[in-house]
C-alpha cells in the first residue's frame, strides 16, 4: 500500500507498507541505487511470487523483512525503513519520524 510522508520543512515523499513473514513493515518509496519509485503498478512492490520487493526500473530485489537489497545494481545497500505498529487492524507510523 501507498502512503504519502511529509517530512519536515514540509518536504513529501512517497512511501509504503508491504507484509513480510506476517509483519508490516514500511519503507519510503526510494530504489538505493538511483532514487526512482520502486512499484511495477500504482502500489505493487512485491515480485510475482511474492517473496521480494523488486525495483521495477532496474531489477533490484529487496527484502521485504530488512529493506536490504539482496540483488542487483545496489546489491549491500538497504531500503530507508520507517517504524511502524499494528494496533486494533490499522497499521501506524511511530513518531517522531526522521
């Protein structure tokens, strides 16, 4: 799922939310190796097996557990998480962010 940051200084960046191993975990929208938008499609993230988040501009597949990428032109470098929590069936960022 898409979701929009705002930062400070008022600064938006795109962001979003997949489930890993049963978790949510969130990351801003920021392929590590050249800052593009990952999705494939308007909030798709996850390869067609589902198991990697997969740059759709370069081919990178990232961990969805760590953000890490584990392949592909920023092989070593990670996804900026953001904290976030399940609570009552909604999913929450943590505050205060970055």
């Amino acid at each position: 799922m898409r979701f929009e940051l705002e930062r400070e200084r008022g600064a938006v960046v795109p962001a979003f939310v997949v489930r890993a191993g049963g978790v949510v975990r969130a990351f801003v929208n920021r392929c590590a190796h050249v800052p593009v938008e990952l999705d494939w499609m308007p909030g798709r993230f996850l390869g067609v097996d589902r198991r990697l988040i997969i740059c759709a501009t370069h081919g990178a597949l990232y961990d969805p557990a760590t953000g890490r990428c584990v392949a592909g032109p920023c092989e070593g470098a990670s996804l900026e998480a953001l904290e976030v929590f399940e609570r009552d069936g909604g999913v929450y960022l943590r505050l205060p962010l970055p």
